[in-house]
C-alpha cells in the first residue's frame, strides 16, 4: 500500500458510524410504544423523535466548517462522542426527560456523523463519488429495512434499553478505527471557521424546528415566543456575520447561484414525499402492520437498487438524466397514491412505494455527487452538510405535515389525500424543470467559489 492510500479500515468504518446514525433515525419509533408505558409521561414521548430532528439537523453545517478547516478526524471523534454519551444515557436512564436528553445528545452525534461519513468518503476516493453513494445508499436501505426489525424484535424479547446499549460497542470500535492521520489530511487552513455565523444559523434552524414540532406537539405560549425570537435574533446575527465574511458562511454561498441549490430542492421534496407515504389511511385494519412493513421494504429496495445502478453508471450517465428520471419516478409514484381508490388491492400502494423508492435513489445519489463535484477540495464537506441539512428540514416537514393533516387523511373518503399531495405533486414538477438545465455528462460542472 502506496503512503497516500488511506488503510482498509478507514470505509468499513465510515459506513459503520453511518449505519449507526441511519439505524437510530428508524429503530427507536418502533420501541416507542413500549418506552410511553413503561416511562409514563406521554405528553412528552413525541420529543424523543422530534428532539433527534431537530438536533440531527443543527450539527451538520458546523461539521462540514470544522471538517474543510481541519479534516475530519477531530469532527468524527466529537461527533462519535457525543452520540456514545446519548447512548450511555439512554441506557441507564428511567426518566422520560432525561430519555429525551439523551436522544438530544444521538440527534447531535448523528447529524455530524452522517455529514462526516459522506464527506470523508468523498474526499478519501474523490474520483469514485458515484460508487460511494452506491455503498452509502446501501446503508441507509439497511437501517431502512433492520431498524423496524430490529425495534419490534427487542420489544418482544427483551428491555428498549438494548438499543442503545448495543452503540456502545460498535460506536467505541469505529472511534478506535478512525484515528488514522488519513482523515487530517484534507485539512485546509484558509477556510475560516465564524462561530458567531453559526450560532446564528443553528439558532434560527433550531427555532424554525421547535416551531414545526409546534405544530403538532402542545407547546406553552411563552416557549413559542421564545423560540420566535430566538430564531430572529439568530437571523440577523447570521446576516451581519455573513455580509462581514460571505466565505464562511454556514450554507455555501454558491448554493445561490448555481445547480446545487436545485438539489436541495429536491431534496426537500423527496424527504418530504417519502415521510408521507407510509401511514397513508388505506393501510388500516388488523393486516396494516404488515402492511407498512412491506411498504417500507418496497421503497428501502428501491432505493438501494436505483442508487447502486445510479453511483456505477453517473460517470456514463451524467447528472440530468438520472436527476430528470428519479423526479419523474416520484411524480408517477405519488401521483399513483393520490388517485389510488382506498377500497382497491393494497398492492397498488406497495408498487407505487417501491416506484418512489426508486426515484429516491436516483435523485439522492445524483445529487450528492453533483454537490460534491460542483466544491473545491476544501468545501466538500460544507456542500455535503447543506445537503444533508435539506434533507433534515424536508423531512421535519413532511413528518409534521402528515400528523397534522391526519384528521382528514383518515376519513373514509380520500379527497383530502390528493389535496395533501398535490403540493408535493407541484414541487417535484419545479425540481424537474430546474434539472433540465444540468450538464448531460459528468464532469462538465467546474468547481465554484463560495463566495
């Protein structure tokens, strides 16, 4: 092995901490039924998924500053510690409130691991993006299909507390394999790093967060007001330091000006899509665990399947047509399920999910490799966290959306879906349009300045 090959160890790793953040994303809505029994205070149960959110989608930004200013060895170690001493927490706890401490501490971890993980990964085989998003989907395809699996298991057979004690183990073995000067060589000293612009963006994203978890969770007036103003104060603290230093800020001033700004777009809207789908009123009755589960693996394979055929043939493909394709997939899918006659054959929704899954993966591994390729070397790991970031808020939406609007969609008669997925409907059109103007192959998107 040459002196700049990175070790072996280094993927498996990654992808490791990734599985780890993905699998704490789907594993514990399984166990929640178990832990509101056996904790008691219900009125609070619904923040150990909103809290993971909204803290998963305030440490990404920060992770890709500290990563393009110092490379990612020091980020991860952070990240992995912070998310081991959620789990510890949530191990030993018996309190509710402290469970939700504890799944603050993960939803930190996790947020910086999984911007961390692609970003590495990225960096370490920089002419092999498409195939790493090809393993990378595969992981989330894994959480995607193990995490229920593995929730209901130990709600059966054993204490909701194994599911954080087993990221003990596994967390402690990657932050032993990860301590490899490989991960410190991105390292470029002439990003700067404004800590007065981040606390301002994580100021206003946490805010806009707690508001939408408002609006499904009861919440005393005088915190609304609270997270209001604090979301303003962060505003404009994120303006004045970005008009001061525009190289630093949180998001990626070239997101403005160029495709990968479109990206988030799609993203948003695919998260947003892909959090509606699976409680959708036609599975109802005694069968509809089973068949929320078939739901789930339809569009976990789908997603996998298309994103591995995606990251091998990107270099052939370039990046508008699986961009173009995967948006339409997701409008047949989901327009599929927004005229789909609630008394018809449950099969139809599977097939319509396994279609949105495909779309999935095509327009997040496109995606990914479109912002990654669009950065210089020392912001990779900034695109790769708004990126992400897109995708934490698109899903904070739709999964607000969806206990909002579930009143109406559980209603015998079903108009009220089609009205619930027509704006989806519309911002997938909007992406599409905005993709026909990417480059048909790959490699014609110069590396842009950020600001």
């Amino acid at each position: 092995m040459s002196p700049s090959a990175p070790p072996r160890r280094l993927e498996p790793a990654l992808l490791l901490c990734l599985f780890l953040a993905a699998m704490d994303t789907t594993i514990v809505g399984t166990l929640l039924p178990v832990i509101r029994q056996q904790l008691g205070q219900p009125e609070l149960y619904a923040w150990l998924v909103s809290g993971f959110m909204a803290c998963m989608a305030l440490t990404g930004p920060l992770a890709g500053a500290l990563a393009d200013r110092c490379g990612a060895r020091l980020p991860l170690n952070l990240a992995l510690l912070l998310f081991l001493a959620g789990s510890l927490l949530g191990t030993l706890t018996h309190s509710m409130l402290w469970l939700i401490v504890a799944r603050a501490l993960q939803g930190l971890g996790a947020g910086m691991l999984i911007v961390l993980s692609y970003a590495a990964l990225a960096q370490l085989h920089p002419a092999q993006r498409g195939l790493a998003q090809t393993r990378i989907s595969m992981v989330w395809g894994a959480a995607a299909m193990l995490g229920p699996l593995a929730g209901w298991l130990i709600s059966q057979y054993t204490s909701w507390r194994l599911a954080f004690a087993l990221n003990l183990p596994l967390g402690l073995l990657c932050l032993l394999a990860l301590q490899h000067p490989a991960l410190a060589q991105a390292a470029r000293r002439g990003v700067r790093l404004d800590p007065a612009a981040q606390v301002g963006f994580g100021l206003l994203i946490g805010a806009c967060m707690l508001l939408l978890s408002a609006m499904t969770h009861p919440v005393a007036s005088w915190l609304l007001q609270l997270e209001g103003m604090l979301g303003a104060a962060g505003l404009a603290l994120l303006i004045w330091r970005v008009r001061q230093q525009p190289e630093s800020s949180p998001l990626p001033q070239a997101f403005l000006h160029n495709p990968n700004l479109r990206t988030s777009l799609l993203q948003v809207a695919l998260y947003a899509s892909i959090t509606l789908v699976p409680l959708l009123p036609a599975f109802s009755g005694p069968q509809a665990g089973n068949r929320i589960g078939l739901l789930v693996l339809a569009g976990a394979a789908g997603m996998v399947l298309a994103s591995a055929r995606c990251g091998k043939r990107i270099a052939d493909w370039g990046y508008r047509r699986p961009l173009l394709l995967g948006n339409l997939l997701l409008l047949l899918g989901i327009g599929w399920q927004a005229g789909w006659p609630a008394s018809a054959h449950w099969m139809g929704w599977v097939l319509a999910e396994a279609m949105i899954g495909c779309g999935m993966g095509l327009v997040a591994a496109a995606s990914v490799v479109l912002a990654q390729s669009s950065a210089r070397p020392e912001h990779v790991a900034r695109h790769t966290a708004a990126i992400q970031l897109a995708r934490n808020v698109g899903a904070a939406i739709g999964l607000h959306a969806l206990v909002a609007l579930q009143p109406w969609l559980t209603t015998p008669a079903l108009p009220a879906l089609a009205s619930a997925l027509l704006p989806l409907l519309v911002l997938l059109l909007f992406s599409a349009v905005l993709g026909t103007h990417l480059p048909r192959q790959y490699g014609q998107l110069a590396p842009v300045c950020d600001h």
